[in-house]
C-alpha cells in the first residue's frame, strides 16, 4: 500500500438512496420500516468494507466516506466516532433539478452530524435551461456562502448531461460525448457556477479520458486566486477497467488528489449478497478489494506517492 506526501482523498462513496432503492432492493414507492432497515444494513456493510481496507493497509488519513442520513445515519456516527473522514450530502436524491433535501433547515442537519465535507450533487449543462441553471445556482450560492461563513469544506458533484443537440453531434454516441463534447463543457460549467458565487473547495468530475482535459478543468477551477481549490475522480457507476483508466490519467495532474467512486466499489459484491450468493464476510472482503484497487492504481499513476508502511 502507499501513503502520500501530499493531501489525497480516497473516497469510498454510498450516499445513494433513490438509485440504491431500485438498483439492489427493487422498491419503486417509499420504503417500508423494514425495507429502510435492510438499506441501512447493507450500508454498513459497505463501511464494514471500508474498515476492513484500512485495516489492510488503505492510509487513513486519505480515506473518507461519503454517506447520507436517511439510511447511513448509524454509519455516519460510527465513522465520525472512529475518526474517518467524513462527507454527507445535503441534496434531495433523484432530482432532474437540484434542491435541498431538508430544505430551509439544511444548516442544522449539518450542523448535527458535523461532516468533514458537505456534498451535493448538480445536473448542470451550459447550454441547457437557462431558467433551471438560474434557479439550481441561485441555491448553491446560497450554500455556498453558508458553508464558508461557517468554515466547512464544499464538495460539489457535476454531471453534465447532454442536450439533444449535443448528443445528435455525438452522432448518439455516449463515449463520444463524453471524450468530445463534455469537457468542455465542464469548464464552462465551472466558470458560470464561479461566476455565479458558488465556490466549491473540490470538484467531482466525471472521469475524462484525456490528460489535457484534467488540466484544463483544474485550470478553471483554480483560476482567480483559487490555488486552494482541487479535484477528484467520479466513478460514475463504470466498471472497474474504466475506472481506472481515468483514475491513471488524472492522478499525475497537480490539482487532483483523488477519487470518489461508489458503486464501481460495492454493486457487485453487494448485488450477490443481496441475492444469497455471498455472505456477509465475502462480500465485505469483495468490497475491500476493490476499493484497496482503486487506491492503488491511483497512487500508483500519482508523481507525489511515496511508498511506506501503512498509517495506523
């Protein structure tokens, strides 16, 4: 394993709640007390997984969680108890357009579970809605603001879904919007949210599968005296192999320190576990493994790793 000499996060996300619903629990109305319960079981065997990585030599002092309170509460607790770094969201899932999940009160559920970083996640395309990108960055000024008034750490999550006309010049292809049309895209869209006060402390981009993109994005996000601001990889649900190909072509660029990858990490093990293939400590282990995986071809591809004992 690596430690690394500079500020990295590795972050093991499963905020999902609308998507874990249907994804592994096949549940299309509101959970019932005992569906809520078994979500929230299987959330823990994800931190169960996370644990079981640092124990194996995943540094701690890189690693985070990411979960939400409707179903990971317990697990937040226990991460925070054990001095894990800490994110939660604040965005209401499964949204077209984003919005806060607890509304006026946001500030105090923060507050309460005092988070390392707080997460949203934006459907944002410059080129989209105008009215809708108007009212989703009016919001996240809003938090913004609140945040840094109160000295807490902004991680923002963008996807940037295409257009019809942005996918009909793709030729309808997803793999060439995303290599051709989206990157830069993603600048714009960073400079219209800057533009607009919203002022994340780190971005959560969509892999890019060119070198050169990863700069340019961190170039717009560190414009304007914003040195202090950085990037991690999002794993967007892709398999491993693709995973690691953006996780390789970003990690040697100044500016990302990391990656925040869910369900690449944990469906599989999870899906078989749900469905009796696995038990518990099988799947724990698989979960383990391939987010130590993830960490390593990270570090491995970073100019800044030194190779050490594992923290602990």
């Amino acid at each position: 394993m690596t430690d690394t000499a500079a500020e990295r996060l590795y972050m093991l996300s499963f905020d999902h709640r609308a998507s874990f619903e249907k994804e592994l629990i096949g549940i299309t109305g509101t959970p019932t007390a005992e569906e809520h319960q078994r979500i929230s079981e299987l959330k823990a065997v994800i931190y169960a997984g996370f644990v079981n990585a640092i124990t194996n030599g995943v540094p701690p002092k890189a690693s985070a969680v990411l979960v939400d309170e409707d179903f990971g509460a317990d697990v937040a607790r226990t991460a925070r108890a054990a001095g894990h770094l800490l994110a939660m969201p604040v965005e209401r899932s499964g949204q077209d357009e984003f919005d806060f999940e607890f509304g006026a009160d946001f500030a105090e559920h923060v507050e309460r579970f005092d988070p390392d970083f707080v997460k949203v996640l934006v459907r944002y395309n410059p080129d989209g809605d105008g009215n809708l990108n108007r009212r989703q960055a009016g919001r996240l000024a809003q938090l913004s603001d609140w945040l840094h008034a109160h000295r807490r750490r902004f991680l923002f999550e963008l996807l940037v879904p295409p257009t019809a006309e942005q996918q009909a010049s793709a030729s309808g292809s997803q793999d060439r919007y995303d290599t051709q049309v989206r990157p830069a895209l993603v600048v714009r869209t960073i400079a219209d949210l800057q533009a607009a006060g919203v002022e994340p402390d780190i971005w959560k981009i969509e892999g890019l599968d060119d070198r050169v993109d990863c700069e340019r994005v961190v170039a717009q996000a560190r414009t304007g005296g914003r040195e202090h601001v950085t990037c991690v990889v999002l794993g967007r649900g892709a398999d491993l192999v693709r995973v690691a190909r953006w996780l390789t072509t970003a990690a040697p660029v100044a500016g990302y320190i990391g990656f925040a990858v869910g369900r690449t990490i944990w469906l599989d093990p999870l899906r078989d576990h749900v469905a009796g293939r696995l038990d518990r400590p099988v799947a724990v282990e698989g979960i383990a493994a391939n987010y130590r995986q993830m960490v390593d071809v990270y570090a491995a591809a970073d100019p800044a790793a030194v190779h050490s004992a594992p923290d602990g």
